[in-house]
C-alpha cells in the first residue's frame, strides 16, 4: 500500500504537503477522494489540450475559432426578438425575476423608467462595453506603441466610455494621478476585443442564451418525461462538458454535494442552479438540457440513501413474493436482505437506483413551478415556467438522473456579474522593432 501509494504522490499534481507529511492511501475514503481528484484532472487536461492548441496555432486561427473547432459543437445566440428567447427569459424569471432582460419583442419586461435614467450621474449614463478578450491600454486614441500604457483590461469585465475618436474609446477620464486610458474595440486584424451593451443587456445579470448542438447527442433524451432543467457548475468543467458532454462521475468516487447518490443533477429553478456556478473574471457559465427522468423514485425527505434501501427492499419483495407492505420484522429472509443492502450502502457499493425499476430520484422540496404553467418547446420537450407554487420546506426541487444518454445539452446561459468594472494588469511595453502591436501576445495565455 505503501509503495503505491507513493507513486500515486509521484504521478498526480498534489498541493497542501509543503509543511506536512503524506500517509499512505489506506481506506475507502481516501480512495475515493483520488478518484474525484482524478476525475476533476481529466476535466482540467481536457481544456489545457485545447487550451495549449489555440495558443500553438495562434498565428494560422484567433483562440476563439480553434477552441470552437475542437469543442465539435454548433452554438447559435438567440435574437432579442426570438420567441425561442423570451420562452427561455420567462423560465429564468420564475425563481429569479428581472434576472434576464435580453427578450425586446411583444411582452418584454420593462427596463428602468426614463426618470430613472434621468437622475443617474453622467459616469453612470455612459455607455458600457463588455470586454471579450484582453485588450492592451493607451494614453491617446491615436493607440501606438509610443503611448502604450503598460496595462490591459481584462476579458469579462465592464468599462465605461467617456469619448470616443478615431475608432478608440476612452474607458478612464485622466485623474490627479492618473492619465486617461484608451483602447480599441476592434484590433486592426478585425478581432473584437469589446462589445457595446444595450440598455436590455446591460441591465441583464443573463449576458446571453445560445442554442448548442452537441455530437452525438441526437439520439439522447426525448419520450414523454422529456422536461428542459438547469445545471450549474464551475468555469473549470465548462471546456469538458462542452467537449465531451454530462458525464456520471466514476463509479466508488467521493463527489462534494452529491447528496442524492452518483449521477448529474438537475434543477427546475434558475436560482438553485445558480448558487453551483462560479463566475470567473466577471462571466460564468449555466446549461439548459432536455432531462427525460422516465419513471422518478419521488421523495421530500433528504435521506437519499434510505429511499434507496427503501426501493431495493421492494424489489426483494417481489423476489420472495410477498406483499408490498410487508415489515421486513415480520419476514426473517426479508431482514436478512435489509442488513445484506444496508452493508452494501454502508461499503459504497450501492450509490444509485440501477435495479430498482427507477430511472431517476426526484427530490421534491420547498417550491416548484405549478404544472399548469408547463408550455411544450418547438423541439417537443417540457418546460416548467409556471409560477413558482410554494409547498413548504426546502427551498427547490432537485433531479438526478444516473445515465448520460437521458441528457441532452440544449442551451448555454452566459452569466455576468455587474459589479465586475475596470479590472486592469501589467503587460509589458513594446521595446522593439516589429513588434505586435495588439492584444494576441503571449501574455493572454
């Protein structure tokens, strides 16, 4: 064990030892806890691949089409005026109003009034820009390398625009201390490195919805439970999932708030999913999917794995033909299946419904969208946006489904983080001949 366990220290990156020493890998939990560490280093080796790629080809391909290349996805924005996209919006708002504002069409929710507007500071009229990707600063418009600032501005942050001339923006206004700085929207090889907002997107924590395509993934989800739930997760497994679509993490694996067994979770309201995604830089990530659940194990206790005991020992019922509502007190082969199936959870041998005759666990809590609300996607899959019905207790309702092919990727929600403004760092000055004299350096990586 020793000895294995000291070539598992040799091969894997591992940090928190410095001052400490290491023991060997000796018990279940500790296996268990390696094997999701392993898990979330494939996830990280995934988007390094690609990640190292762009940057190996950055003078045939820009970064942005390289990784979209790699990822084998189609993804499409939906227009401020698409039907598809106020469905989405009103989805959203249910559990988090006034979240997403991008929907401009027939219905759409109303911005901040004109009088608002009207008393808001002349800094906080200006318009915004969303930067997409580093963008190097400068003390003129005129952006040359004599008037380079020795700063970017940082990809997913907000800047302001106080005067604009000769295609540049000025995104600080000179200060006692500090001189003005410029930038270009638009570097001179046609890359958008910002974005003007509209009022809608501006006052939108939702930045956008993409429809996406995965492949392979046609034959996924679909029947008649088909329902369209949300899914958060962090910005480090946003380039897996998108590359290599939900996956059920690795059998006997430790899993950080997988209180419903080893299998991808769901929500049926934004705001539960909201609080698992991680903003990184001022922008995050949030997926849509069709989720067919088939026939749900439904409970509104959060004991997971006494449901679980529960559905296996209705299995055993049937084995021993016996009735449903049989004590297994009053059966000594029945008692000797309860322990034998308590022990299996107990040794981590049991983590999901397989076998039971159930396809997924609904944890049915607090609120949920009335049914009645339920409108059918052109795509033929449900989606719960009716009001929010409350029924006691737990805030949200949760889905977990234990095999990937009941999942289908159907949209990606960009999300941002309003407060995130005028995030600058150094970047070095140009010092000699030929340099480039834009953002595609070296530094981005």
């Amino acid at each position: 064990v020793a000895e294995l366990s000291s070539r598992i220290y040799e091969l894997v990156p591992t940090t928190g030892y410095g001052q400490a020493s290491v023991g060997p890998i000796d018990n279940l939990s500790k296996v268990k806890r390696w094997l999701q560490a392993l898990h979330q280093l494939d996830d990280v080796t995934t988007a390094a691949g690609l990640l190292l790629g762009a940057q190996a080809n950055l003078k045939a391909l820009s970064p942005t089409d390289y990784i979209y290349r790699g990822l084998g996805i189609r993804v499409a924005p939906l227009g401020s005026d698409s039907e598809e996209l106020h469905l989405i919006e009103r989805f959203i708002n249910r559990s988090s109003p006034r979240e997403c504002m991008l929907f401009s069409g027939e219905g759409a929710v109303p911005l901040a009034s004109h009088e608002q507007n009207s008393k808001r500071s002349r800094r906080d009229r200006a318009p915004r820009w969303q930067v997409v990707q580093d963008a190097i600063c400068y003390h003129s418009p005129e952006c040359s390398k004599e008037t380079h600032a020795g700063l970017v501005v940082a990809a997913g942050c907000l800047v302001r625009e106080f005067a604009a001339k000769g295609g540049a923006i000025c995104i600080r206004e000179s200060e006692a201390s500090q001189p003005e700085l410029w930038v270009r929207p638009t570097e001179p090889g046609g890359m958008q490195a910002l974005v003007k907002l509209t009022d809608r997107e501006l006052e939108s924590r939702v930045a956008a919805v993409y429809r996406v395509d995965r492949q392979g993934e046609e034959g996924r989800a679909g029947g008649d439970t088909a329902t369209l739930l949300f899914h958060g997760s962090g910005m480090a497994n946003a380039l897996s999932i998108l590359s290599r679509g939900l996956c059920v993490k690795p059998p006997d694996s430790f899993h950080n708030g997988s209180a419903f067994g080893n299998g991808i979770y769901f929500a049926n309201s934004f705001a539960k999913s909201r609080a698992y995604c991680q903003l990184y830089g001022g922008v995050g990530f949030m997926l849509l999917c069709e989720v067919t659940p088939g026939r749900p194990c439904e409970s509104n206790q959060f004991n997971f794995f006494q449901a679980l005991k529960a559905a296996h020992l209705q299995i055993e019922r049937k084995r021993l033909g016996l009735a449903e509502d049989v004590s297994v007190r009053d059966h000594k082969e029945l008692q000797a299946a309860a322990e034998r199936i308590q022990a299996e959870i107990d040794g981590g041998e049991l983590e999901d419904l397989s076998g039971t005759g159930y396809d997924s666990f609904h944890f049915k809590c607090g609120t949920a969208p009335e049914p009645s609300g339920d409108v059918v996607h052109p795509d033929g899959y449900r989606v719960p946006c009716g009001e929010i019905a409350p029924r006691g207790g737990r805030p949200a309702d949760e889905v977990i489904v234990y095999d990937p092919q009941r999942v289908r990727l159907r949209y990606i929600l960009e999300l941002r983080d309003p407060s995130t403004y005028d995030a600058f760092r150094p970047a070095p000055k140009p010092t000699g001949e030929g340099e480039a004299d834009d953002a595609s350096s070296d530094e981005d990586m």
